[in-house]
C-alpha cells in the first residue's frame, strides 16, 4: 500500500472501521495511530503507533514514558507526545471520575481501584493524600510531597491545613514505591504513625496508608498498623 492511511482500501482505515465496527475492533495501534492523526516520513500514522507499542514494550509502558522519553522517538515531536499523554490522562481521569460518583471508599480495593493507574508507574517517590466526608465520599486529592518519604519531609501540619480546608473528617494517605516492592520501610511506619497522631487533635482521621508497587499495595489498615492516636 501507499503510506498514506488516506490511500488505504477503505475497509482497511482505522477510523472508517471505527466508525463501522466500534473501537472494540480495534487494534491498540490503531487506536494510537487515530490518537497520533499524522505519521512522518514513510511510515503512517498506525504504523508509528505500532513502533512506539514495540520500543515501549506496551501501552503501560508508553503512558509510563515522559514527553522527553517520547520526543526521542524518531517522529514524534512536542505535538504527537503530548497528544499521547493527554489520551492516557483523559482516560485516567474517566476512571477517577466513574468511582468517584459511584462509590463510597470502603476499602483498600476501592482505593486501588481509584488511584492505581497514577501511581504505579511513577518514577519517584509521590505523596498523596485523599481527602473525604464523614460518609467517606471523596472530596478531593493532592500531592503534597515528591521525593523519598521521611519524616524530615513530610509535615503532618500540610495534610491538617489542606484537610481543614476541605473539610475533611478523613484522609487516606497514599505514596508509590519506584521500585515495585510495595513492603512499607521502618521510616513509613514512623511518618504513618507521626502524622496519625497530629491529625487527631483536628480531629481528623487517618483511616489508612496505602503504599503502590507496580502492581500490588500494602495497606496500614488492613495490617493493623494504623493507630488513631
């Protein structure tokens, strides 16, 4: 064929059979290749989204990567790398969205489920935190910390102002290990334990610490190592 997707038989195009069939016959490459629009030199759209699924071993991987990492990519520049990423982030925030407005956090799954897709692949250290009603219904969510969790760092005074300001009668406290092992480290124990204690004289409860690996976490709640003062 020519290597214009324009020029391709017309039951054979991405968005021709997207409209015919659904995206669900559709291949990831073709999916990021309709995300893409454009290819470069002799390769189409569809064709270059397939060498970013190779060189990037999958999609995980390719949301994983940084605009640097994509700019990299022979053909792709600023444009085409924040196209990629702002599909990876709509789609994140469609699942935040669906738990958010039908679910009331009442585990660590729940939490999982919520907030897996941004903090499994991070490449340093994050710390959040999930603010919510006295029914468990989330209010918000913030990073409050980068970088390798210790109790110099991390201020039990940020997680209560930002609480007080929502008004939130519970916070989940939540950080992603790089590494993937998801084991809590002595000093998580001890920043757990620091700030679950301050927060009980605002009267606000920390109801868990949820550590992310790639693809497992560690609860402090299902452990039984959250002390509420």
């Amino acid at each position: 064929y020519k290597n214009r997707i324009k020029d391709w038989p017309e039951n054979e195009r991405p968005r021709e059979r997207l409209f015919q069939y659904g995206v669900g016959a559709l291949s990831d490459a073709e999916l990021l290749g309709i995300v893409l629009q454009t290819g470069s030199h002799r390769q189409t759209a569809t064709d270059l989204a397939r060498r970013l699924l190779i060189d990037f071993n999958s999609l995980r991987g390719l949301d994983a990567a940084s605009i640097a990492d994509l700019c990299h990519e022979p053909g792709i520049g600023l444009a085409k790398a924040s196209q990629i990423k702002a599909a990876f982030e709509l789609a994140k925030r469609l699942v935040q969205q669906k738990w958010k407005t039908n679910t009331i956090i009442s585990n660590s799954e729940d939490v999982y489920h919520y907030m897996h897709l941004r903090m499994r692949d991070l490449s340093r250290e994050e710390f959040k935190v999930l603010f919510l009603t006295t029914r468990n219904e989330i209010i918000g969510e913030k990073t409050l910390f980068e970088g390798s969790l210790t109790e110099s760092v991390v201020s039990p005074r940020e997680v209560i102002i930002n609480a007080l300001q929502l008004n939130a009668a519970h916070v989940i406290l939540m950080h992603n290990h790089p590494s993937g092992n998801s084991a809590p480290s002595p000093e998580d124990k001890r920043v757990t334990e620091k700030i679950a204690k301050a927060c009980t004289f605002a009267d606000i409860h920390v109801l868990d610490h949820m550590i992310f690996g790639k693809d497992s976490y560690f609860s402090f709640a299902d452990s039984g190592l959250i002390k509420d003062g």
